[in-house]
C-alpha cells in the first residue's frame, strides 16, 4: 500500500480528520489525522501499551490541541495481533521503529512537511517518544508525556534535545519515582508537573482537562516558528 495514500474522510466535532495508512516496514499503521487551518504545528500521539488512537482519552486531548490550533496524528504503533502479546507491547524498540516511521511520513507529504512535529506519549509509548527524539534530534521540536514510562527509554535520555514535559497523576507514587529519576538524567529543557489527586489515567474530574491544557500550552510554546 502506498506511503502517500490518505484514505476516507471523517467528520470530527471540531475539525474533519482523515483516516492515512503508513507502511513500516512490513507492517501497515493506521491513523487519524487532523489539521486545523493555519497550523504551524502537529502532535504525533504515541499511545500505551493496551490502548489505541480510538481511546477516548487521547481523543480528548487531541480535542484541545486542536482547538489551539495544532494538529494531531492519532496513530496505533501496533497491529491487533502485536498488540494482544504482553511483550510486544514493551518493546520500546519496535515502538520507536514504527513512531520514527510515521514522522518520516509526514515529512514527506506536502500537506504536513512543512509544520514543525512534536510527540505525546503516555505510558510505553512516552518511552519510544523519548528514544525516537533523540534519534531524530531537531526534527522533534517538543515532547510531552502524560503518566509516561521516560525510565524505559534511559539510555537515550541524556541525548533528547527537545524540551520535554513530564506530566504525572499525585496519587501515582512509583511512576512518579520513576519521572523523577528521568527528569534528572534529562538534559533538554525540561519541566515535571505533578497533577494533584490523580491517578495514572488521570480519570478523575478535572484531570485530564488539566493535562490537555498543560500538554496544549507546551506545544503552542515551541511548534511555532522562530522569530526572525
């Protein structure tokens, strides 16, 4: 199947999204995209283990960046019968092989080569963000994580030039250890926000909009060109 094919169109509450298929390798990823007229920016969702670019969560975030004006590509990094093995699930290479896949896509359509990229990652998949943007330098304009693993991608972290947000839930006591081990190997601009009486999916009221908000004005910051 073709790289540059963008299959049928979708009506979204605030913006159409198209539904695009990207080879990786042997493999065939299938994803929502999405840009809002006079876009500077988009964010390529990396989802975790278990969940899936139709999980209502991410949708909701990707909701809010599209409001703000960035778009977004919800992508599933793996197959339905990769996704049903454990370890597949976890393996923060094949994730990032497929998340640097997607991103070479879209610098080669004309509809989004030219808007800066940032990453959303939670859980595994805030991993294989990490590893990929520190493979792909100053491609990757900002990451940010949102109950994210950064401690499965270590060895790369000290190599990440983007300006990461690392965003936990309070009441997430080992993941927040393990952020917090991260953030100090990070050498990038960096900020840790600690979302107070939230859990790891940040199902409680109140806080997922926080992290949408938090998460919206991170990428606003930095997916937008430079002055002069």
């Amino acid at each position: 199947m073709s790289r540059e094919k963008a299959m049928k169109k979708v009506e979204s509450d605030t913006l159409s999204e198209h539904l695009v298929h990207i080879q990786a390798k042997a493999a065939v990823l299938e994803g929502a995209l999405a840009i809002p007229e006079g876009a500077h920016g988009l964010v390529l969702f990396a989802h975790g283990s278990g969940s899936s670019r139709h999980s209502p969560r991410n949708k909701s975030v990707a909701e809010v960046l599209g409001k703000a004006g960035l778009g977004t590509l919800l992508i599933d990094l793996l197959t339905r019968e990769e996704d049903a093995d454990y370890k597949t699930r976890f393996d923060i290479d094949l994730l990032t092989d497929r998340l640097e896949a997607a991103t070479h896509w879209l610098t080669e359509r004309a509809q989004t080569k030219n808007l800066l990229i940032g990453y959303f990652g939670a859980s595994t998949g805030a991993a294989a963000a990490l590893q990929a943007a520190a493979s792909l330098e100053d491609r990757i304009r900002a990451v940010v994580s949102r109950g994210g693993r950064p401690d499965l991608a270590w060895e790369a972290l000290d190599r990440v030039r983007a300006p990461t947000l690392l965003i936990v839930g309070g009441l997430d006591d080992i993941v927040i250890e393990l952020n917090q081990k991260a953030y100090g190997r990070l050498r990038a601009e960096k900020q840790l926000v600690i979302v107070p009486g939230a859990g790891h999916l940040f199902e409680e009221p109140g806080a997922l909009p926080e992290v949408a908000r938090l998460a919206a004005e991170w990428f606003k910051r930095y997916l937008r060109p430079k002055a002069g």
